[in-house]
C-alpha cells in the first residue's frame, strides 16, 4: 500500500490510496489523519486547491486540483483532536 502523498512540498502519511486513470489522467484518492497541531498549516495548503502532487512509492508526479474533499470534524481548533480527511485529486490536462 502507498503510505505517502507530497503536496507541492509537504509529506502527508496516508491509512488509504486508491487510484485510477480518467480518461488517460490521474484520479487519486486518499485517507489521512490532521491533528489539531496541524490543522492550520493543512487547511491553508487545501486552500490553495491545486498542487504539484508526487507519489513516491509509485513514481508517480503530475499537477493535480482538489475534486472533491471532506473532513470527519469541523472544529479542529479543540486541542488534541484528530480529525480524517478524505480528498481526491484529479490529473490537469497539460
């Protein structure tokens, strides 16, 4: 299983991948936990919504937009909560 995903530059480790091509472009899925610790620095970089995405263990490199994402909690801002995000990036045509 991949247990890693960079966007641009940050390191997010992964509980889910799954993957799929979309009319020959990238369609990734994943699960991952955010601690309230870091909420901020990934809410911030979810903001910006598109991303140079790297998949390490697969080789995999492509610019990628936010498809659809959602969160299992809402206030993040509590300390020592975690909440897990799923997201899903799609591939854009060069």
């Amino acid at each position: 299983m991949v247990s890693k995903i960079m966007l641009d530059e940050r390191v997010i480790q992964l509980n889910s991948y799954e993957e799929e091509k979309v009319n020959e472009l990238y369609k990734v899925s994943v699960i991952f936990d955010v601690t309230s610790e870091e909420y901020h620095d990934i809410a911030m970089l979810l903001y910006k919504g598109t991303f140079d995405v790297k998949i390490p263990e697969k080789e995999i490199m492509f610019r990628g937009a936010i498809y659809n994402y959602s969160t299992s909690i809402t206030n993040l801002y509590e300390k020592d909560q975690v909440g897990q995000y799923k997201l899903t990036l799609v591939e854009e045509k060069d």
